[in-house]
C-alpha cells in the first residue's frame, strides 16, 4: 500500500498526518517508510532527524546519487519505521528532472519497487502544483487529502478536487482517493461546525 497525504493548500495537516498514520501504522507491527517531500524536511525533523543529518535525501534517490534502500534510515524510538528524508535539495528538484524521461513518473520509479519491502509507503506530498507534488498521484495507489474546517482551505479542497477529477479522466493508473481527513478540528465554534457539514455534505464518498 502506498498512500499519498497529498493537498496543494499549506497548512492544513499534511506533515501531521502523515507522520502520525505512519507512526500508528508501524505501532501496529506494519513495516511502514515514511517520504518526505518538503524542501523544510518537517516530516524528518519531527521524527528527531537534525537539519544538519538529512543527508542522504529523497533527493539523493530521485536524481540518482543512491537509491532507496541505501539512503532510508530506521527510526530507532519507532520499530517498524523508516524514514527518506526531506532535503532543501527538493525546492530545486523540478528543475533538475525536467531534462529527464517522463518525469513526472520519476517519484513512481523509485517508490512503488518499494512495496516489496515495507508493507506501507506513507508519502508527505509538498505544497503547491510543482512536478514533485503532481508526481504523487502517479506514485501513490491511495491519496489521503487532509483540510482544516476553514474558508480559505475549502475552497482550495474544491479546486484542488475538480484538478483531480480532471486529471483521472486523462490519466490512467492514478491514485484513488482514499478520504478526506479534517484537522484542527473546533467543533465550539459554529462557523467550523458549519464548514465540516459543507465538506460532507459535497463529499458523502
């Protein structure tokens, strides 16, 4: 299983749910690795990776200077975790594939191999539309889209949702859409309650 907790709109969760699905995962005796897409690393540093040890990155693997196995480490407070880590390298990594074949497919070259090792891949998408963060739909078989009860991120999901729709009718093999997950949820304030009803009311599957 490869999920991919992908949403364009920051600030909505991403890295949290990401890195807590794979934490509780592996507390449940799966073999999960977690890959951090962001140029900050906030997945790694959150699981105690120093800014100054990222290397090597996912960065390091998509450009071909090592490969998966060689560059994800075990986290030694999380049995059953392992981690690729993020890398400021990524905020330049679209360009530096964009010379490549198909590029977009590169992220899936290198992680869906990995299903025969770790029982689930966890992939901490980057914000935005850049070739890395379309790349997740291609690498991942599931997409988890976390949103916070909020105006601004409602109608990001909205965008964010016909985007997909109209890329599934072009695309084969891309990621089905496993769930939204809301995050930062208040449910004391009726604008959030009145929000989270919007979301699924427009979302029952």
């Amino acid at each position: 299983m490869i999920i991919g907790v992908h949403n364009p709109k920051g600030g909505v969760g991403k890295t949290t749910t990401a890195v807590n699905l794979a934490a509780v995962l592996a507390g449940m005796g799966h073999r999960v690795l977690l890959v951090d897409l962001e140029p900050h690393a906030g997945a790694s540093i959150s699981l105690g990776v120093a800014p100054a040890d990222l290397r090597p990155s996912v960065a390091d693997v998509l450009l071909g200077h090592t490969t998966a196995q060689q560059a994800a480490r075990a986290m030694a407070a999380l049995p059953n975790l392992w981690l690729l880590t993020g890398s400021p390298a990524l905020a330049d990594i679209d360009q530096a594939l964009a010379d490549t074949r198909r590029p977009e497919r590169r992220l899936a070259d290198v992680v869906r191999p990995l299903r025969a090792t770790y029982d689930v891949v966890v992939i901490d998408a980057p914000n935005g539309f850049s070739l890395l963060a379309r790349s997740v739909p291609y690498a991942a078989k599931e997409l988890v889209v976390p949103v916070t009860p909020s105006y601004l991120p409602l109608e990001s999901l909205a965008q964010y949702l016909r985007w997909y729709q109209a890329l599934r009718t072009r695309r084969k093999g891309l990621a089905t859409l496993l769930g939204i997950v809301l995050t930062g949820v208040d449910y004391r304030v009726a604008a959030t309650r009145e929000i989270v009803e919007i979301i699924r009311i427009h979302n029952r599957d």
